[in-house]
C-alpha cells in the first residue's frame, strides 16, 4: 500500500526554467510533508518542508505547493540549474513520526 | 557541527553471515531513524528511537533484524542470519525532540548479501 507516490519516474528540463516536481498522497493523516534531495552515494538532503495548515512555502528557488483536498503537492524549482540534477523525494509524516516516501523522480537539468 | 555518520560505507558478506552496521547521530538528537531502500525503490522506514527507547519498530521486516542504541547516543542495526533479500542501503537519520520534523540523514551503508 503506497502512501505517498510520486508518478513521474523521471523529469529534464532546461537550464534556466522551471522543474516541476510533483507527489500524491492517500493518507488524510499526514500533517507534515518534505521534499529531499538525493545525489548518488549519498543520503537524502533536506531541502524544504509544509506544515498541513499552510498551502505555500518559499525558500530560495524552492517552492512547495500543498493542496489538502486534492492530496496532492509540488515543488517548483525556478530559475533549474544543472547542479539540481538528482533524485528527489517527497515525503509525509503524522505529527513528527516516521516518514513515508514517494519512489522518487530523477530530474535532470540541461545546460 | 558533525553530521549523522555510519559505518561501514560498504558491506559484502555471504547468506547466512552476521553483518552490524553503526550510526552516529548529530550530536543533542534524541530522536534516531533507521530506514532501508532496496534495489533503488522507495526509501522505507524500518524503525525509531526516542533516547535509548524504541518508540516504533513497525518497519521491521522480521527477528532477523535487531536495533540497539544503548545509552541513547550511537545505535547499531544488526542483521542475523543475512538473507538475499536484505541487501539493499541503510540509511540513519535523527532530528531534534521539538520543532520541526527535518531529519537528517547519514551517508548510507550499502549491503550487499551473496
């Protein structure tokens, strides 16, 4: 039972443009969800976070989407850069518990 | 400030065998995490600690699987006997009791069972 599923396996994009990464969820439960980033041979990066009251957050390039009814977010990386090039996860918890993650998405940027 | 650090980065043992592997939390993080992503699916929770306590093992695939963290600070993950199907990277994660949920995540140790 997939909690948490990211749909798009991979993604290319442009330098300079917008990346679009997006993650459905089926449990109503999740009050808290993140996004990280993943470089071969190594752990998952931290790179932004919302809490279920909020439908929006910004950080730099990154922004995370939260639409509650839809179950469903995004993260928009805007201006892409070819450094953005990895594996990002999407992943939920309920109140600071384990996270649940999606299967990832490979984005690769073009320079 | 150091980061979560495991150990070993790689491991290559036979069906069968023993295999420990280590993870040293940041530094003041109660809360430790173990999870597992095999043949590059999804990343999978395995289980948590708060301190020296387990506060969830729902993620653990069987007995075989036996976690420690002694004294509330570094944790180990033993794995015995290791079967095929275990090879996979484990990763560690901790973060902080209060605030927000960000765990950070250690390097992985890669396993792989023959």
């Amino acid at each position: 039972d997939q909690q948490v599923k990211q749909n798009s396996p991979s993604l290319s994009v442009q330098e300079g443009r917008i990346s679009i990464l997006n993650c459905d969820y089926t449990n109503s439960m999740f009050d808290y969800f993140l996004w990280y980033k993943k470089y071969p041979a190594e752990g998952p990066t931290f790179l932004i976070s919302i809490s279920s009251i909020k439908d929006k957050n910004e950080d730099g390039r990154f922004t995370v989407f939260l639409n509650k009814s839809a179950k469903h977010l995004s993260l928009h990386i805007v201006p892409s850069q070819p450094g953005d090039s990895a594996v990002y996860f999407c992943a939920a918890s309920v109140s600071y518990g384990k996270l649940t993650f999606g299967q990832g998405t490979i984005l690769t940027v073009h320079p | 400030e150091a980061g979560v650090t495991q150990f070993p980065s790689h491991s290559v043992i036979e069906k069968g065998q023993t295999v420990t592997l280590r993870c040293d939390p940041i530094s003041g993080h109660d809360n430790l995490y173990w999870y597992r992503r095999v043949m590059g699916k999804e990343i999978k929770f395995l289980l948590h600690f708060v301190k020296e306590s387990k506060q969830d093992e729902s993620g653990m695939p069987n007995n075989r699987f036996l976690a420690e963290r002694t004294g509330g600070t570094y944790s180990t993950l033993k794995v015995q006997p290791a079967e095929l199907e275990d090879s996979g990277v484990y990763f560690c994660a901790s973060s902080q009791v209060w605030g927000a949920n960000e765990q950070f995540f250690g390097p992985g140790t890669r396993l792989t069972v023959l």
